[in-house]
C-alpha cells in the first residue's frame, strides 16, 4: 500500500504535559513516529510518497474557520503576553456560562479546548497542519481506488469542529472524509479502533448521512474523554442511527472486542459506503502506559485481516498509543494482517 510521513512532525515538540498535577514529558512524543517509520519501512509493505499541499481550504470544509485562526495565532499571542511556559487552557465556559470568544488569549485557550493535557507552544500549528496534509496526501490515493497509510503526528480524532484536546488539533479523520466526498464520494465509514472515544469525529459527523462513525474504546465513566462516547449515542437529526459507540472496561482482551468490531465492520459491510477509514490508535495494546485493554503484538495481524474483510478502499490514519517502542511493531501488524 501508499504511506505517507512528514518530517515537518517534529515541529510538534511540546515540552509539558499536564498529568496528575504535574507537569511531565508528554505521551505524545516525536519518538513514536519514528519508531512506526522504522516499522512500516521494515515491514516492505509500504510505498512512501511525500506529502502534497492541498492548502487552508480542505481544513476550513470540516473546522470553524476561527478556531483555526486562533492556532495559527495562539503560540504568538501566547508569547506576546511575557508567560514563561507553554500554553495551557485553564478556565473554560461552565453550564450556564456565556459561549463568548475572549479577546484575552487565557480566555481563548478555553473557548477553544475541552482539555488541559495538550500544551501548546512553538510549531504546535506547523505539525498540525502538515499532519493533515499527509492525510489528505493518502486519502487521495484512497479515492483513486488504493489502500494507504497516513503517518499522522499530532494524531486527529479528538479534534472537534472547533475544539482541541487528546493531543489533537486538526481532526484528520473528519477533512479526509469531508475531501472524498468533496471528490464524489457519497456515503463514508469512519472506524476508530483508537482506545479512547473519538469524540471530535463524532461531534463533526453527528448530525450527518453521509458520514458513519464507529468507535469501539474505554468506558468514558473510566477514562477520557469522559464526557462523550456512551452506547446511547447514537446520532441526530438526519445523522439518528449513523453513530455507534462499543465501551468496554479494564482487562477488555482481543477476545472481547472483537465482538464489537465485527458488529461494526458487518454494519460497515451491509451499509453501501464508498471507502473505509481507519483510526488507527494502538493504545489498545497490553502495555500501553495510559489505558487498560489487554490486545497483545499478534492480535493486531488479526485486527488488520477483520479489516481487510469488508473489502473497502481503505485509508489508516494514526491516532494514539503510547508504548513508544511496541507501537511501530504494532502498528506494521495491523497493515500487514491487513494486505495477508
Ligand atoms: C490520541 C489519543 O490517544 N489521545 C489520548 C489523550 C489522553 N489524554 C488524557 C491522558 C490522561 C493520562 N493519564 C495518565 C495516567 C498515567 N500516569
Ligand atoms: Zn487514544
């Protein structure tokens, strides 16, 4: 299959990351691109390809065009004000509270996040956006037909029309889904077997026909985001039915949420979608730092081949998983199970 990397990832190299009070070394680091780099290069299976520019545009098509004025403008406002450390939200709208867009840049900060775990500081914006254009570069393999792999970093789904949050500020997900249909496309599956719930691609496509989503993750009583990804989500208005939530709790083995993703990709199968894309997170794994499903190296080559299944021009774009080393292995099982 196509893959796609950009090195311009680096340039997302945050220095903090707001956990247990404390402010440690982020989760989400440079070091895990490299290592799925290595993996998939080793592998044989992939065709490199550099990223196209497809510009501005096919972001503000899925995202509030002045959320993503306040990211290309954050880090300097940030600066402007004197702060000694990264940029952080600390205040956000409480129940009742005014929906109002602060002049003040702590009060943006808020407005235009859901969480307090992903700094932002120097290049945040430049990653971000490259990390979109290297989704878009393999989602336009995928509208030619072909299968392909996204090297995503940031990761994307937790991005929502204008909020960020979960190490994620373009939901590269959501503008490639948005492209293929822009491209023709008339109805689009969005399988996110990432840990946590999806939420910013279920809040982009919440309301919509033309867009699927399915997310299998931890129960959000337990783990972030909290706040969204409940089974009884299930979407509204003309979007009522096309949004599926699977939650499973500590311990969770392959074993048990495969039931889950074969329920999904037989919906997928029997739905009459054009392509499949995949949210490829592997902080499912048994040694994942920061969740609690048990799926071991090999059960990945099985998750890749369940894919494979239904038959779909299908695009795998990285979101999370955080066992630096394991996940480059994890993800190359994934895409080899996948093209067995
Ligand atoms: C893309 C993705 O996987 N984002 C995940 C964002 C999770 N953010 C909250 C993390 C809370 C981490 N708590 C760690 C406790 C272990 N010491
Ligand atoms: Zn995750």
């Amino acid at each position: 299959m196509k893959a796609v990397y950009d090195k311009a990832h680096w340039q997302r190299h945050p220095k903090t990351e707001l956990d247990g009070g404390q402010l440690v070394t982020p989760y989400e680091s440079p070091e895990r691109a490299e290592y799925v780099k290595s993996s998939v290069t080793e592998s044989g299976i992939a065709q490199w390809l550099d990223p196209k520019d497809f510009g501005l545009a096919a972001i503000t098509r899925t995202h509030d065009a002045a959320y993503i004025d306040f990211l290309t403008t954050c880090w300097q406002q940030w600066q402007d004000t004197g702060k000694a450390g990264e940029a952080i939200p600390a205040v956000w709208p409480g129940r009742r509270m005014q929906q109002v867009v602060p002049t003040d840049i702590d009060g943006q900060l808020g407005y235009y996040s859901f969480a307090a775990e992903s700094s932002i500081s120097d290049g945040t914006w430049e990653a971000a956006y490259a990390s979109c254009q290297v989704a878009l570069t393999a989602a336009e393999q995928v509208g030619h037909g072909e299968h392909a792999f996204g090297l995503c970093r940031p990761p994307g789904h937790h991005a929502a029309f204008d909020y960020f949050g979960g190490y994620c500020f373009i939901n590269n997900a959501a503008v490639c889904a948005q492209y293929l249909l822009d491209q023709g496309d008339q109805k689009i599956a969005i399988l996110d077997v990432d840990f946590h719930h999806g939420n910013g691609t279920q809040d982009i496509f919440y309301r919509r026909a033309d867009v699927h989503f399915f997310s299998l993750h931890g129960d959000p009583l337990l783990v972030f985001p909290h706040f969204s990804g409940y089974e009884n989500e299930i979407g509204a208005g003309p979007g009522e039915g096309a949004n599926h939530n699977w939650v499973y709790g500590p311990g969770t083995t392959f074993a048990q949420w495969q039931v889950g993703l074969n329920e999904a990709l037989q919906l997928i199968q029997a739905g009459g979608f054009d392509r499949l894309i995949i949210s490829l997170g592997v902080d499912t794994f048994e040694h994942d730092p920061i969740s609690f499903f048990k799926l071991t190296t090999d059960d990945y080559l099985s998750v890749g081949a369940a894919i494979a299944s239904v038959q779909l021009p299908t695009l795998f774009l990285l979101e999370g998983g955080y066992a630096v080393e394991a996940i480059g292995v994890n993800v190359a099982k994934v895409l080899i199970g996948f093209e067995q």
